[in-house]
C-alpha cells in the first residue's frame, strides 16, 4: 500500500511540474505591446491578416510575423521588403494608399497574398 501512495505521490509531482513548465513557457511567449510608431503585419497561408491596412501618416516601424507558412512582402512602387526578422523604417505620406505582397514563392496560394495600406 506504502508503494503505491509512493507512486502516486510521484505521478502526481511529475504532473504538476509538466503544467508549470507549459505554463512558463507560454508566459514567455506572452505577446510584447507594440510601440507607438510599431505596425504589425500577420501573414499566414495565404493572406494578411488584414485586407486594409490604416496607419496614421510618419515614420513606422514595420514588423513581421508569420502564423503559418514563411512569408515576406514588399511595398510597390518601393524598394521595401519586409521580413519576420527585422523591422523595417519607413516613412508613409498623409493620403497615399500603398498596395503590399507576398514577395516570397509561398505555395499555391502566394499571388492572392496582397493588401492595402491606406494612409490616414
Ligand atoms: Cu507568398
């Protein structure tokens, strides 16, 4: 008997460390506020996360993250690509409306992987 409420003392340890550890993993993972001049795109197979993109006009920072597949996207009618790794400055004009794309050969869905930013 002594045995067995060893064994489940130990399963029962063994369970509780398995939840901390997921739950400090996912603590880590918590998601970091963006700063002012940060926009965040989401890419997945196979679009943005949003269809219109509206940014407040000036310089931002602009930052990737890929839910499924690897993406990247550039800017046309610019020398921008952005990619999950680093952010990128660029500076938007009060008015103008920039279209964006998957600029990284994604699979079959890759071609409709375009959106819009509107500059407010
Ligand atoms: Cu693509």
């Amino acid at each position: 008997m002594h045995k067995y409420a060893m064994l489940s003392l130990f399963v029962i340890a063994s369970a509780m460390a398995v939840v901390f550890s997921i739950t400090s993993i996912e603590k880590v993972e918590e998601e970091v506020p963006l700063a002012e001049n940060e926009v965040l795109f989401v890419m997945e197979n196979f679009a943005f996360d949003q269809e219109v993109y509206e940014i407040e006009a000036g310089e931002k920072v602009l930052l990737l993250e890929n839910k499924s597949g690897i993406h990247e996207f550039s800017i046309d009618g610019t020398e921008v690509n952005v990619t999950q790794n680093e952010g990128v400055n660029f500076t938007f004009e009060s008015g103008q409306e920039y279209t964006i794309r998957c600029s990284l050969t994604c699979g079959t869905g890759h071609l409709d992987m375009v959106s819009t930013i509107v500059v407010l």
